[in-house]
C-alpha cells in the first residue's frame, strides 16, 4: 500500500510538471532594427506550432500565447525573416529584445521583348502566345470558378498520385498531414490571414506548410493550376488551393 502511495505521487507531480509546462503563457518581446536600434513598428510574429500571430505596436512590443519550446516565425518587409524558440528562461524573466536585419536588395536590368505584329490575324495569333487559366480560387467563396475550359487532367493527377507512391503530390500529402490539417486553423486567426493576404512571396506559407517556396508552386502545378494562378494569387488564395487539393486527395484515398 505504502509502494502505491509513492508511485501514485510520483505520477501525479510529473503530471502536473507536464501540465505545467504545456500550458499556454503570454510571451512578449520588442522589435529592433539591429543597425539604428530602434523599434520596428507593425512586424508580424506569428507561433508556428500554435498557428496564432499578432503584430508589434508603435514601441516595437508584441504579446503572444506561447509554451516552452514553440516557434515564433518573426517577419517584415526589407528585413530578413528568423524563428526564433520560446525557452522556460524567457517565459519566466517576461519580455526580451529581438533585433532584425536589413536585406540587401540590388535591383537588376530586365529585358522586356514586345510582341511584333504582322496586321495579318491568322500570322499574328500564332505570334502572341496563349495562356491556359483553367482555374481560380478566391478565398472568402466556397466555390472555385474557371476562367477557361474546364481541365480535364485535374481529377486524373490528384488519383494518378494515390497509385504512384514516387509522385510528388502522394510524398507531400503523406508527410507533412499535420502541417496540412492546420490550413484550416491558419484561416480563423485574424492575424495570419490579414498577413496571408498581403503577401505573395510564400515566404511565410512556406514555413507554416514545412516546405520550400519552390515546392510549393510544383504542388499547385500538379494539382492542375494554371501558370498565371501560381504568379499572380496572394498566398492566402495559395493556401486555398492546397487546401482544396489536398481535400480532394483525402476523398479520392478513402474512396
């Protein structure tokens, strides 16, 4: 009986030690330019593994749920992005100075080649070339729309995927689920959204999804979305085509 007692303790302090550590608490921090040392106002901080984000104020400070051990992915436009790993020390002493980078852009020549009509249609047509845009999908509808002929590979990719284990869209789906399952958690918070939707360079998507910025257009591709779709959409309205994709993936396996 005694024996019992001392185990029943044992597990019952490494439970609450557990409980302890799991629990959710308010991390916070400030922004800074490295170089000026001055506050960064509006820099996106978004938890990784708790799929929450918040924005710093006017002074640089932010405030975010966060347990021991999760990510914070902290990003702003001409800065280099970094994660950074919530630790027992910084829960526990409040908030800490985290110091952001500048990039260095250099802006390069491009060459724009114009298109040289004959006046002539049936030369001309052949000259300017055609773009398919099968398909679109607009984040805030249920519905997709298409913007040309229907594609008739779409369903045949997405179940060519399931019977080839080498195919791409068969590895990415397989492997990163639990990435994928947070697509529809990223959508409820506020914050996250509004940055997915001002962004179009999948920087952010990428980290969330566990993927690289070019993995992610060959994703889309393979799922039947048009060239034009893949430039052109915010990352927002990229997360909702994976999303549909990898919903589509889903019913055909279970099928």
């Amino acid at each position: 009986m005694r024996y019992w007692v001392v185990f029943f303790f044992m597990g019952f302090v490494a439970t609450s030690a557990a409980q302890e550590l799991d629990t959710p608490k308010k991390v916070s921090g400030t922004i800074l330019n490295d170089n000026s040392k001055v506050p960064i106002e509006n820099v996106n901080v978004i938890n990784l593994n708790k799929v929450l984000g918040t924005v710093t104020n006017a002074k640089g400070y932010f405030e975010l749920d966060a347990s021991a051990n999760d990510t914070l992915h902290i990003s702003y436009i001409g800065f280099q992005s970094i994660k950074v790993r919530v630790t027992n020390d910084w829960l526990k002493n409040g908030k800490t100075n985290i110091q952001l980078t500048e990039k260095a852009i250099a802006l390069e020549e491009v060459n724009i080649m114009p298109y040289y009509l004959t006046g002539y249609l049936e030369v001309d047509t052949k000259l300017i070339p055609s773009v398919e845009n099968y398909r679109y999908s607009i984040s805030g509808l249920q519905e997709g729309y298409e913007a040309g002929e229907t594609s008739p590979n779409a369903f045949g990719r997405v179940l060519g995927s399931i019977l080839n284990p080498a195919d791409m869209l068969y590895n990415f789906f397989g492997k990163k689920s639990v990435e994928l399952k947070r697509l529809k958690k990223m959508k409820k918070d506020d914050t996250v959204r509004n940055l997915l939707e001002s962004k179009f360079d999948r920087e952010t998507l990428g980290v969330l999804l566990g993927v690289d910025k070019k993995e992610i257009a060959e994703i889309l591709q393979r799922c039947n979305y048009s060239e034009a779709f893949i430039k052109t959409a915010n990352d927002l309205q990229i997360m909702d085509a994976i999303s549909e994709c990898y919903e589509e993936y889903k019913v055909l396996k279970k099928k």
